[in-house]
C-alpha cells in the first residue's frame, strides 16, 4: 500500500559565528530534513551559502553525533563513556554544583561562547542559571571583545556602514579581513563595485584568497596595523586632506590628534611595519582623496597585545576625511550595536546575590591551574600582567557552545587543568570534542535544526528567527531546556525559569530601542526575518550623532583616560616581535599566525569526513628565504615550537606568507592531528590592552624539518 509523503519548508537562521548570519530554508520531508538553502528572499544571503553550511546535513545527520547523557569510566582525556539516563545526568550535575556550592559557588565555572550565536540558546536560560547560583561570572573575550572595546573608544557602539551599499565605493580597503572565507556574502558585493571602476586594497600579513584577488595587497608585519593607521594621519594632516567642516562639527580632540601623528612619519613606521615609505604614503593620499571609500575592518588585527588601540587607531580615519557623510562611506567592523535587543530581559542580571569574581576565557588555562591573570598597564600604555592565586580554586567547569581544549590558548595549560581528577566537568556537545573528552558528564545538544532561537548579526541589519525544522535526533536537548531542568533540580523556584522559549524570543525583540520597533514575533514566523527601523540609506554618523559622551568621534577619550590608557591614538607593540623583543627573536625568529582555514569555522566543521578532507591535513605556509634558511622543501614534515610548546604540520613553501612571518591555517581538533597538537599549543594566554582579548597573534616560534 502505497502511502503518501509530507513535505514542509521550514524557515531558519545560520547559527555559526560569521558577519552574514544566512537566512536558511530547510525541506523537510516524513519528518526528515532532505536539503538546507539560503533563503533567495534575504538581501544579505541572496540564495547561497558558504561552503560549510551548504552541507549542513552532514553535520546533523553525522553518525559521530553524541545522542544520549554519558558519564565516564575511563582516564580523563581517552574519551571513553557509557550511557546513562538524562534523569541520572541531572541528579549528578545538581549533587555537585549543591556540594561545591555550600562551600562557595563561586568555585563554579560556566564556559561557552559562539558555537552558536542565537540569544536563546547562547545567552539566557544559560545566564539566569549560573547567576542564580552564584557561579563566576564569564569573561567572554576569545574572539572579539578587544576589537569592540577599540571601537566604543572612539566611535561608541558597534554600528557602520550598511554592507548593502559596498558596490556603490569607489574604493574598499579589507584591513585584516579574509571577506571570502569568513564574510562571504560581502563579496558579491565588493565585486560588483570592482566592476563598477573601485580599487579594492588588502591589509594583511598574509596573501589569503582574498588578498589574491583586490587590486593591490600590502602586507604588514603582524600587529602593527595601529603604526600604519598613524603614519596615514600623519600624511593626511600634513597634505591637508582632511574634511575639516566634518572634522570641526563632528570630532573631538583633532588638535591634540595633530600632535601625535607627528611621532608617526612615513620614514618611521616603514621600519615598523616592513613596508615601503612610498607605499604607506600613496595609501594615505588614495584613502583620503577617493570619494566614497570604505574600511572592510575584521577582528584579525586585533588579536595582539595591542590589538584594541589598534582598532580605535583605524576607526579615526573616517571622521579624518568625512567618509562618514556617505551611505556607502565610513567603516564597518561589526553592525551588532545597531540591534538594540534586550539582552538584559534575557540574562537577568538582577538574579545575582553574591558579587562573583569574573574569569576570562582567554586565561582559562591559568584557572584551571590556580590562578588568575590581572592586568594592568606601564608608563607607554601597554598591558602588563601578572598571576595570583585564584581563590577559590575552579572545582567545576560547565562547557557549552565551545571547545577550550582546541581552541584556548597555550594548550598544555588548558589540558593540565582539564585533566585535574578533583575538577568536576560537565560538557554538552553536538560531537565528542577534544574537550568533550575531559568531560565527567557529556549531554547531548541540538543542532540549529532542532530548536527555537532569535539571532542579530554582525554583518547585516536583518533580525532572523530560527524555526526547528526537525524534532530532536536522539535524546538531544537544546541549552535552554538543560538549563530548566538543572535549575529545577537545584530548587530555583522563580518563574524566569519556566519560559518557554518562544516566551525567550518574545522578551529579547521586546526592546524600548527606536531600531527595534516593527519587529514582531508573527512577522518573523511568516517570513523568517525584518529588518531594523532604519533607513534604506542608513548612514549612521553623517551629520555626527556618535553614540559616544561627547557625541562625537572621540580623537581625544576622557573615557580612557579615567582608565589610566592614552587617550589618544597611539601604536602599542606585539608583546613578541623581532624589533621589541630581540633577546626572545634570538630563539624564535619568526612570527605565526593562524587564521581559520576555509572549510572550518574555528574549531566547527572540523572533525567531518568532506571538510576534513578538503583542508587534508595541518598545513604551514612559509617564505622561500625563511625555508632555505632552514633546509626546508615544499612537502617536508616541520615542527613549530617555542617555550609554550610545539605542533606538527605540512610544509608549503610560498611567497603568500611574507619573510618573517609563518602562517598556520587554523583550527584542527588535537585529536585528528598526527602529533594531537594544534597552533594553539605555542599561543599565548597574554591579554590586549583593551577588552582583554586573545593575543593568538602575538607568538615567535621557530620552525626546523623533522624528516
């Protein structure tokens, strides 16, 4: 008998961390999704997806997929499990955090961080939680909190261009950006005004598939991206470049700008830098007399000891010119200030009673060996750091939406504090990570298929709702139903805790913000997503209006000041250079970067069969003039290493890597690694000078064959 099928169109929201943050349509059939698209409806997502995403059946429907509550009952770190049941998962979590929390619940740690970037899944039941316990508080920096924090410093909030309007500049510069690999729905639109007569110019140590493809790619030493932003003003006042009707309304502290810029000529930061004077000069005079031009900014740069400065350094240009007066002018670095959410409805702050201590994630392998990293800053306005005992010492660690022990700097700390028997940890996962393999307790999660959520974005200004498209494989939960059951295990009894949540999403749209109004449940059901109150042509500061104290772009911060850090632009140093640490240069010569590979998201996608793959194996891209230096031939096995540690990878002999400079395309799980190692076993747990970030940038290695 035959019987007929059910078919369904389910709409839905990328939940990985990229700027585009894709409007997915999902075809579900007899309760089985057959294919995942991007919506053509969408204006950013225009009806593809990158190629990760693209096949985001694979990693649903993957067989390595966690579908049961686990416990284990093997060595801490062999990943071997036995199947339990979520009642008895639960009741262990909850005698735990009860046992430690008697003591002081501060000795509690929760861990996560963009395995998705959904507010319902990734930042409420999650926060009410662990504020209700009393547990630390979380210090969110991996990825982009210096960046931000450089930002708010001289523009306010996360807010920039529209990148609807890219195709309409007459030049682009992608200042520390791969846009192909991580922002690739912006790149129809950079093409588009390439055709259109636009120059678009790379900044990047490292010819990536982007840089191949613009008009011109200059390639500075890793980390002084702030010095070349400086010998630019520097140009730019001297010649009379600048928009000075713009600059007299609209800026802030220009005369004392002026001065600073003096310290920074052409000549000077050519050393710096490693970059041709003239070079450095023809980009000032090409920035500052094309009309309209953008700065494409990405968090690559700022992932240094100075990498905040940096990026506030940048973020004066703009105003310098007046390109701010243009829709299709200014600067974006991330649109997700222009949101507006009430991301405070869903954290519920008021629910903490004890005052927590904060931990940052970037020095999770300090915590988990005792310690915590404090900074401070010297005469120059560089950040120095040192360690004290951590006290309490972190007796637990709940892991959620990331993968520290692949992704964490200086990897063998992580590792000596995962591997601690006295360290309860509990780890939900989609896939047994190499974290996941640490785990006391490993739950099972959800995919974006298989639950609610509501996400912003950083690289459009669209709101999108994701549907579950399937119900849940397995005994998969999604972080917020965990969230509820733990919290009534625990015994909290406040009625924050029975939301639903679509009741969730309700509350985080639900926003006294001007941007938000308009933006309504049923409409995002309907079409899957609206856009914010803005207009078409959204430029956000053309006549001013910085949502900084003065209201203006903040040359000059009184805000930093009080803080203790220079108030003006200023270029602050790797903390590991050849020029400004010559006696560690003497060992390890060379600098290492590693941004991500094509077909991995972070750690996400990485352990995949196709994507796996694709990217075959570790790979280090090196110099001709530094490999002969080391007998090395394209092919040749290598190691890298430095005090920190060591990792194993391919050789690639090629000039995409400037001299000095060695690139690993990151980030490969420890375990399907030849030697379990991955680039972070030689990054540091350092700090940046504003928004206590990750200095994964910021490391001399040295590199030798190995056969």
């Amino acid at each position: 008998m035959q019987t007929s099928s059910t078919l369904k169109v389910v709409r839905g929201a990328c939940p990985h961390d990229c700027p585009d943050t894709c409007a997915l349509v999902t075809t579900v059939m007899d309760g089985s999704a057959i294919s995942v698209k991007g919506a053509e409806d969408h204006p950013t997502t225009n009806g593809f997806l990158c190629t990760k995403v693209n096949r985001y059946l694979e990693r649903t429907y993957s067989p390595q997929r966690v579908l049961y509550p686990m416990k284990r009952v093997g060595e801490k770190g062999k990943g071997i499990f036995q199947r339990i049941t979520w009642d008895e998962a639960l009741d262990t979590i909850a005698a735990n955090f009860k046992a430690i929390a008697t003591d002081n619940p501060q000795a509690i740690q929760p861990y996560s961080y963009a395995g998705t970037m959904g507010l319902v899944q990734g930042e409420s039941m999650d926060r009410r939680f662990f504020h209700k316990l009393g547990a630390s508080l979380l210090e969110r920096t991996i990825c982009a909190s210096a960046g931000a924090a450089g930002y708010k410093a001289t523009i306010g909030l996360s807010m920039g261009t529209d990148p609807e309007r890219f195709n309409e500049a007459r030049l682009i510069l992608i200042w520390g950006s791969n846009v192909i690999t991580s922002n690739v729905h912006l790149w129809p639109k950079i093409l588009e005004a390439q055709r259109n007569g636009a120059r678009i110019i790379a900044i990047d140590p490292y010819r990536s598939l982007t840089a191949e493809k613009c008009d011109q790619h200059i390639a500075p030493l890793p980390g002084t991206d702030g010095a070349l932003a400086l010998a630019m003003m520097h140009v730019i006042i001297k010649e009379n470049l600048i928009d000075a009707d713009y600059v007299e309304k609209y800026t802030l502290g220009f005369e004392l700008l002026r001065e600073r810029v003096l310290e920074y000529p052409p000549s000077k930061v050519a050393k710096i830098t490693g970059l041709d004077e003239a070079t450095i000069v023809n980009l000032a005079r090409e920035y500052a007399t094309t009309k309209p031009s953008i700065i494409r900014l990405n968090y690559g740069m700022q992932r240094h000891a100075g990498g905040g400065m940096a990026v506030r350094t940048v973020a004066c240009l703009p105003a310098l010119i007046g390109s701010w007066r243009d829709a299709a002018g200014g600067m974006l670095l991330s649109t997700s200030g222009t949101f507006g959410m009430n991301t405070t409805a869903l954290a519920r702050p008021d629910l903490i009673w004890n005052s927590p201590r904060t931990i940052n994630m970037s020095a999770i392998g300090d915590a988990l060996t005792g310690f915590q990293r404090v900074q401070s800053f010297n005469a120059k306005g560089a950040p120095t750091e040192t360690l004290e005992p951590l006290d309490p010492p972190v007796r637990a660690i709940y892991v959620y939406n990331s993968n520290p022990v692949a992704i964490a700097p200086d990897s063998r700390k992580v590792i000596a504090g995962f591997q601690r028997d006295d360290l309860f940890t509990v780890v939900h996962e989609i896939f047994q990570t190499d974290t996941a393999d640490y785990a006391d307790i490993l739950l099972p999660a959800t995919t974006q298929l298989e639950q609610w959520d509501v996400h912003r974005a950083y690289g459009h200004l669209y709101v999108l709702l994701n549907q579950p498209a399937i119900a849940p494989i397995g005994e998969a939960k999604p972080n917020s139903e965990v969230f509820r059951l733990l919290a009534e295990r625990m015994g909290f009894t406040d009625d924050c805790f029975k939301d639903s949540d679509e009741e969730l999403i309700l509350q985080a749209i639900t926003s006294p913000n001007p941007r938000m109004q308009g933006i309504a449940l049923e409409e995002l059901k309907e079409k899957g997503w609206q856009r914010l109150n803005v207009p078409e042509r959204f430029a956000p500061f053309a006549e001013g209006n910085f949502p900084t104290p003065s209201g203006k772009c903040e040359f000059f911060s009184e805000t930093l000041a009080k803080q203790g850090i220079d108030p003006l632009p200023v270029y602050i140093a790797p903390r590991e250079t050849v020029q400004d640490a010559p006696q560690l240069a003497r060992k390890y010569p060379l600098a290492v970067i590693s941004p991500p590979a094509h077909n991995f998201l972070n750690s996400s996608f990485a352990n995949l069969p196709s994507f796996v793959k694709a990217e075959k194996e570790p790979h280090l891209d090196i110099h001709p003039n530094d490999a002969g230096l080391r007998g090395i031939k394209d092919g040749d096995r290598v190691r890298i290493f430095n005090d920190r540690g060591e990792f194993h990878a391919k050789a690639r002999v090629t000039d995409k890597a400037r001299s000095g400079v060695v690139v690993a395309l990151s980030v490969w799980w420890k375990k399907l690694t030849s030697d379990g190692c991955n680039a972070n076993d030689v990054t540091s747990q350092g700090l940046t000078d504003l928004g206590a970030a990750a200095t994964f940038y910021d490391s001399l290695v040295e590199i030798e064959k190995l056969w």
